[in-house]
C-alpha cells in the first residue's frame, strides 16, 4: 500500500522531495503538498483504493503523512462481515 500511495502522491502532488525518497512519517505539508494537491491525491486515492473516504476523515491530518492516509484507507475499506452482509 505504501508503494501505491507514494506512486499517487508522485502523480498528483508537486513536493521538493521525489515521493520514492518520503518516509512513511514526513509530514506531506511541510515538503509542499497545497490544498489543491490535497484534494487531487485524496480523489486519486480513493479511485484507486477503491474506497470512499468518510466526511469527519477530511482534514489536515488524514493527509499529513503517508501513514495517516494508509490508515485512513484501511479504515474505509468494507470489514468481510460487511461485505456478507450487503450481499
């Protein structure tokens, strides 16, 4: 998951480090990310994840590192005892 955030976060936002070089903890604002690129990286991710990221989760802080936005779509994603019971 960590490979396929960086990949998007390359894509989608303009930062002063390359996104392979980001530790999983360096804070995304401080190397660049804007509101702008925010919002793009947050409707890549969720394109690509799948996921549909929940309204109090729209903050500064689920965007502020790499593992904040892993948990973040970890937390969205459907449990299987969901997923048993939609069906």
């Amino acid at each position: 998951m960590i490979a396929a955030i960086q990949r998007l976060i390359q894509q989608e936002a303009k930062l002063v480090l390359p996104a392979a070089q980001l530790t999983p903890r360096a804070n995304l604002y401080a190397l660049g990310l804007s509101s702008f690129d925010a919002i793009r990286l947050l409707v890549a991710l969720e394109r690509t994840f799948k996921v549909e990221l929940p309204r109090e989760t729209l903050k500064r802080e689920t965007m502020a590192t790499i593992d904040a936005i892993a948990t973040a779509i970890r937390a969205a994603r459907p449990t299987p005892a969901a997923l048993r019971r939609a069906a």
